[in-house]
C-alpha cells in the first residue's frame, strides 16, 4: 500500500452543493478521505495510489464541472 495525500487546487465552487459534489465524486472513487475547503478551493485526498490514481481523482471532479488547476 502506498497512502498518499494530494491537495488540488479546485476552481469553479460557489456553494456548499458544489463542495458536496466533489466530495460524493471522489468518494465514489475508494479514497481514504477528501476534504474540501469552499473558500480556498482546496481538495485535500488521501489515497493509496495501489487502487486510485491522481488522474482518476481529478477526472471526478472535471467530470462534475470543476476545473482543476
């Protein structure tokens, strides 16, 4: 296993839906945990990178209409 935690700068997030979608699109994804911070625009995602790639994490979230940075 190899956990790793990625911050991703995320833009385009306005409202706490925009915050739980991310959130629900990472998720969905098997991380460990993801965190997002409305205002910075932060998405902080542990992961073991056995089972996700930093690639598929921000595919989620361009996919949900976000752009990440």
């Amino acid at each position: 296993m190899a956990a790793k935690t990625q911050v991703l700068k995320v833009s385009g997030m306005s409202c706490n839906h925009c915050v739980n979608a991310v959130k629900s699109a990472v998720s969905s994804l098997g991380v460990d945990s993801v965190e997002v911070e409305l205002k910075s625009g932060n998405v902080t995602v542990s992961y073991d990178t056995d089972k996700v790639t930093e690639e598929a994490i921000k595919n989620a979230i361009v996919e949900e209409g976000y752009t990440v940075e």
